[in-house]
C-alpha cells in the first residue's frame, strides 16, 4: 500500500546474505516443475509489510529484509522506499511480483527455492497471499516439501475491523466485490442473512456504487464503517448506515486504500419464524391500523422468510384444521 510515511528508528542488515536450510531430511514432494526438494532446498518467507507508517515494522520484517537472497515484491518501487525508510541495505535480487506475472513468475521463485535461496514475498501493505500475490507460490512451495515461514505484521482487516466499532467476536474476510454488476449482487444477495461481521476490501473507483449495491441487499440503516488510508498521513473513518454512507462517497468520493466493515444481519433465526409467530405480528400490526399487505411485507423483512411464507401463515390461523 502507498502513502505519507515516516521515518523510525531502523536496523541497517548490511551483510552477506544468509541461507537457512530445514534441518534433517524433507519429506519427498514433487512440486510443479516436477523436481523433488532436497535438504539443500531454501526457504520461503512470507512478509507483513506496514500498511503505511513505517514505524509499524517489525524487527523481524528488517531482518529478513536483509537474510533475503531473492526479495519478490507486489512493487519494487514502493519496496525500496521502504528499504530506505527502514535503512536496511539488502543484499538480495528483487524482482516484481504482482498480479500480471504472478503465474508466470512463481516457477522461476520455484526453481529458487530449490536451488537453495532465501525467497522473500513482500507486498505494498499486508500479509502476502490476502486478497495480494502470494499464494500460487505458497501451495506450489508446500506441494514441493519446501519449508513456508512468515514474519507476522499489519493487516488492514483486522486494523479496519478493530476501528470499525463493530462486533470483533466473529468475522468473515470477502476480499474485492466482483466488478460486475450482476455478480456484486449475487454474492449480496447470498450475504443478505450473514450474521458474522463482514469485511471487503474496495477501490475507490468503485466504493460508492459498491455501497449502493449493500444498501439495496442489505437495508440502507445496516451498520457499516468506511476506512480509508489506514495508519497513515489521511487516515479516516467514516461511519454510519450503508444508504449514508453511499450518499456520503458519491458527494465526498475517498481516496487512497479502502476497507468495508459491514455489521452482519441481526434479524431473529429460522426458528423464531413459525407460523403462529408470523401470523400474531400482522395480526398486531393490523390492530394498529396497517393494512394487510403492509404488514405482511413488515413481517417478511423482520422474520427473513418470503412474504408467501407470511401469507400461509395468516392464512392458516384464519383457518386452522
């Protein structure tokens, strides 16, 4: 991830590179070039980098800086700002790693690792792998019997979800809308009765037509927070329902990265909605002056079923068996 850093305290790993071998004999494993690892096979390391403020670096994620024989970044350019804010002087090969030549590129990281080095994975902001580069290089390192570590660090979703205010207890991580309109509603659709707090990543191309979607699928009024350019200079969070939230980045467009954090449903479970149950809420509702089709569709929307669902169910108690 790009933005305003600043400069912290930093550790120089100015010398020689350093390989590490698995101790004792790996487990035979063909990978896909179709070569078995040995015990002179190197490691793969994968990297959290700081979302924007490099003082969140680790010393861990300085160190490997410097071990690394083959550093492969999602931008080689926003690395080597790095390298220098944290004053670490590698003595590895970097190459670009991203989502054009990620295919391509992880049988030559392959071939690397086989051949001994210490490959390192490192992206703009974040854990390798998440919604990022990382993971064809990951299944094809473990399907070789070559030893995968990480160096723990940042995380957008988790730092989103902490500032969001909403409830952290459970959780579940969407990546990217779909682009498509027709997709971005059906995956709403399926995610209308989620209970688990929801977290996506956006563009800001697209946030506000992506709001609008998660307003029609999940109620305008449903909790949600906005937040843009976290840990850095512009950091912000907006928060509020998803029908505001929409008219407030059509008017007010973000910029920069973008985490969603979206409450999960609220509404009563499969159990609650029995058809006694259904039947007395629009018998209540009728009681105080709405009409039979309003406080049927009322009904609906509360209990998550089908208004033909309610519609049976007023039915049957008008005329029980």
């Amino acid at each position: 991830m790009s933005g305003t850093r600043q400069h912290g305290a930093a550790v120089c790993m100015c010398g020689p590179s350093r390989r590490v071998h698995r101790a004792g004999p790996p487990a035979p494993s063909v990978g896909d070039t179709g070569r078995v690892s040995t015990s002179t096979s190197g490691v793969l390391v994968l990297l959290g980098a700081p979302l924007g403020n490099p003082e969140d670096a680790s010393s861990r994620l300085r160190t490997e800086l410097g071990l690394a024989d083959v550093i492969a970044a999602e931008d080689t350019r926003r690395l080597r700002r790095l390298l220098g804010e944290l004053e670490v002087v590698p003595g590895a090969h970097i190459t670009s790693y991203f989502e054009a030549n990620e295919a391509g590129r992880t049988e030559t990281l392959l071939e690397q690792l086989y051949d001994g080095k210490r490959v390192a994975v490192i992206t703009d902001g974040g854990m390798p792998s998440v919604s990022d580069p990382g993971f064809r290089l990951v299944r094809a390192a473990i399907d070789a019997g070559i030893p995968v570590t990480c160096a723990p660090g940042a995380s957008a979703v988790t730092t989103a979800l902490a500032l969001s205010g909403m409830p952290c207890d459970r959780f579940c991580f969407e990546g990217f809308a779909p682009r498509k309109d027709g997709e971005r509603r059906r995956l709403f659709a399926e995610l209308a009765e989620e209970r688990r707090t929801m977290v996506f990543f956006e563009s800001p191309r697209r946030v506000a037509e992506t709001l609008r979607a998660m307003a029609e699928a999940f109620g305008a009024d449903r909790p949600a927070a906005l937040c843009r350019e976290l840990t850095k200079t512009h950091e912000e969070v907006r928060r509020g329902g998803l029908g505001g939230l929409a008219e407030g980045a059509e008017a007010d467009p973000p910029r920069g990265e973008i985490t969603l954090v979206v409450s999960g449903w609220t509404g009563p479970d499969a159990s609650e909605a029995t058809p006694e149950a259904m039947a007395a809420a629009v018998a209540a509702l009728e009681a105080a002056g709405t009409d039979r089709k309003a406080a049927m569709k009322e009904v609906s929307g509360r209990f998550g079923v089908s208004r033909r669902d309610v519609y049976d169910a007023v039915l049957k108690a008008a005329n029980p068996e």
